[in-house]
C-alpha cells in the first residue's frame, strides 16, 4: 500500500487533486477536514470538549457550533488556535490510523489523506510520500475571499495562520500547481505518478 499525505494553502485546490487521484488513479481518500466537521456535530467528542472550553456562546440559537465564531476565534487568537490544535490534532491522527489499517486490510493499493495542517501537526512519517498544493498568491486570496465571502482583510488573516507556501513546498516530496484548469492538473499529477510502484 503506497500513502500520499496531500497537504496545501486554504483555498489552493487540495480537493481537486484528491479527486483527480480518485476518479483516475484509483486511489481511496480520506479528507481530515471533513473528518472534523463530524466530530464537531452536536454529541461528536470535539463538539463537546469546544463547549466545554469556550462556553454557549459559540453556539447558534439551534445548538450548533458557530462556524463564522469559531473563525474568528481560530484566526485572531493564537492561543486558542494553539489550544484547539492540540485537543483536536491526537483525535484525528487516531481517526487517520484506524483508516490506514481498514485500508491496508482491504488491499487497497494507493490511499491519499488531504491533511491541511500535515507539516504542523507533525503527521510526516505517516506516509510514503508528501505532495503539497499551491496557487499563486493573489489567486489564494480572490479564491477565499468568493467561496467564503470573506473581507481581503480576513482572507488575509487566514492565509497568514497556515504555513507559507515557499516552506511547505520546500518540506513536500511532490509540488501541484493547481493551476490552468482541471487537463493540466490531471497531468501534473499523472506526471508526478510516473514511476511509482503500488
């Protein structure tokens, strides 16, 4: 079984070439973002210990979390970003672990797990090879700002918690420029599969 970690700026495409390695690579993957929307459900182990910690008010009036609250909260203040890093970074390594055994028991040959935070959260030796995903920075920025309808100031502010793109890049065994439309991408990572064996 041969495991890409797939990691990248907000808003750079992660998703894209996950699905480009699914629909024609064959690969089965795991997006961790999506890993911690469940967890952070009403009765999941995140929803309950974010409550605990900040209170009701990050709550809506139907007894969800407040995604735009916990933005701002993430993105202004260090600290509980800090805090909500390491609650929630061991429950999710945990989660990525049990669906690497489901997969190595299944005999599945290639497996892509998208992991924003993979170099921050320390995840490198889980996996064969790190791809990382970049635009150039100014589309980053237009991109966020119209999928989260975001000010350029808080767009901004996001980009600005994660790491730079220059240093993930650096640290990453394969670089995806996602950009050019969705041909070019599938031959970059076509190009970036040449020789590998799984």
């Amino acid at each position: 079984m041969y495991i890409i970690g797939l990691t990248g700026g907000i808003a750079c495409g992660k998703s894209a070439v996950a699905e480009t390695l699914r629909r024609y690579f064959g690969a089965v993957t795991l997006d961790i973002d999506q890993v911690t929307h469940q967890l952070l459900q009403p009765g999941g182990l995140l929803f309950e210990m974010y409550v605990r910690h900040f209170g009701n008010e990050i709550l809506t009036p139907e007894g969800t979390l407040n995604r735009k609250v916990i933005s701002e909260i993430i993105f202004s203040h260090p600290n509980e970003r800090a805090w909500i890093n390491s609650v929630a970074h061991p429950i999710l390594l945990q989660k990525a672990r049990d669906f690497l055994v489901e997969c190595s028991e299944a005999g599945k040959r290639l497996v892509v797990l998208e992991v924003p935070l993979l170099f921050e959260a320390g995840w490198e030796n889980l996996f064969d090879e790190i791809w990382a995903v970049y635009v150039p920075f100014q589309f980053q920025i237009s991109r966020l700002m119209a999928r989260d309808k975001l000010t350029e100031q808080q767009a901004l502010a996001r980009i600005k918690a994660q790491m730079k793109p220059k240093e993930l890049c650096a640290r990453a065994d394969v670089k995806i420029r996602n950009v050019g439309g969705y041909r070019k991408v599938r031959r970059r990572v076509q190009a970036a599969l040449r020789g590998r064996t799984f």
